[in-house]
C-alpha cells in the first residue's frame, strides 16, 4: 500500500525556538494532506489542511502565524511549529488521501 | 460538521468476538474508516465502508448502515496483540477527503 513518510520520529527542542516536521508521500502524488496533533489518550485533532500549491486551510482555533504549513510539492508537506513552547509538546501526524488516509510515523514534540 | 460516538472502553478475552460500535451525525458522508492505534505509534488502516453493508478482511470485519449514521467493527479471534485503540473516522464530502475522528475505543484483550 501507500507509504507516507514522517520525519523526525521524535524531537526535543528548547522553548521558543522552531521546530520543522516533513511529511512525504512516497509512491503517490498527494495534492492536499492533513495535519493532525494528538494529545495523551485524546484523539487526533485535525489542525490543517495542506494543499499543493495554495494556503493551509486552519481548523478554528489553530494559529496559522504558529503553525506554519508550506506544501511546495505533489509530494512534501511540511510543517514549522515556531516560537514553541512546552503546551505545544504533542503527538504530530500527517496523512495524505489516496482512496484511504495514510498516515506518517508522526512526530513526538517535547518543547522543554 | 460532524459528531462521532464510539464507546470509551472495552475488555474482551483472548479468542472471543468483541464488536465495537460507532455512530455520526454528518453533513455530508464519503466513506468511513476505521483505525487501529498501539499507544505511541500513528494510527493504521483497517477498513474503509463507503456503501452500506458488511466488508470482510481476514479476522476483522466492518460494518456500515447508512441510513442509521451507524458503523460496527468485528475482531474475531482475538490476540492479545489486538490491545490497542480503535479509531473510527468519517471522511465528509465538502472538504477534499477531510476526516473527523472519533475519541477512540480502548480495548483491553485479557487471557
């Protein structure tokens, strides 16, 4: 099937600084892919919506100016946490839409 | 928008049948998934009902009514491996395939 691909697994950055998740879809063109954050035993959020070529789609509630979304390509999404602080350490999960969502690793932020 | 209900938690035994359900009010539907997430890692595919009825993949099956905003997923034989979340997620049709999730259901398999 589908590979979506998530880097990095885990980071550990310090507070205000920025932090930037790749997210590529490896064997299909994905022209929109989804930004989710996953809090302990809570269930995945959608933050965004990415599409090729044109601007993130914010959910209410999520801060565009926080969360940068930049998707230059059919097969790149990438997303900046910026100014980080430690209420923004979560669980970070990209997919991208075939037929099904596919989903990345994700990402493990610890904002310290 | 949409609202998804599924049951917090559930305990089932090691070879049993445990059935999860999971109903949504929706705007407008195009399809329903169901997930499987161990604790830490990203969720995976389980199944995808688009039309009504029942779809069989190997020990799990799921099922969808429509009409009664209702979905059902049947683990048969269970594993302990099986112990994890099971999130269910409707994909609508005013948004390019964006999918609102369920809480999840925790099951526990015990021996």
């Amino acid at each position: 099937g589908a590979v979506v691909s998530q880097h990095p697994s885990w980071v550990i950055c310090k507070s205000g600084t920025s932090v930037k998740i790749e997210c590529r879809s490896l064997d299909f063109q994905a022209t929109t892919m989804f930004w989710y954050r996953q809090f302990p035993k809570q269930s995945l959020m959608l933050m965004a919506t990415s599409n090729e070529g044109s601007k993130a789609t914010y959910e209410q509630g999520v801060e565009k100016d926080k969360f940068l979304i930049n998707h230059a390509s059919l097969t790149l999404s990438t997303l900046t946490v910026t100014s980080a602080h430690p209420e923004d350490s979560s669980f970070y999960i990209c997919s991208a839409q075939d037929t099904e969502a596919f989903f990345g690793q994700g990402t493990r932020l610890t904002v310290v | 928008g949409q609202n998804i209900d599924q049951p917090t938690e559930m305990t089932a035994t090691e070879g049993a049948i445990v059935q999860i359900n999971c109903t949504y009010q929706t705007s407008g539907f195009n399809g329903l998934f169901w997930y499987q997430q161990h604790a830490g890692e990203a969720p995976t595919f389980l199944s995808y009902n688009v039309l009504d009825g029942l779809e069989e993949k190997g020990r799990f099956s799921s099922f969808l009514s429509r009409s009664k905003g209702y979905s059902y997923l049947l683990l048969k034989e269970l594993q302990m491996k099986d112990s994890a979340s099971y999130l269910c997620a409707v994909r609508d049709n005013t948004n390019a395939g964006k999918s609102t999730f369920g809480d999840g259901t925790t099951l526990t398999v015990k021996p």
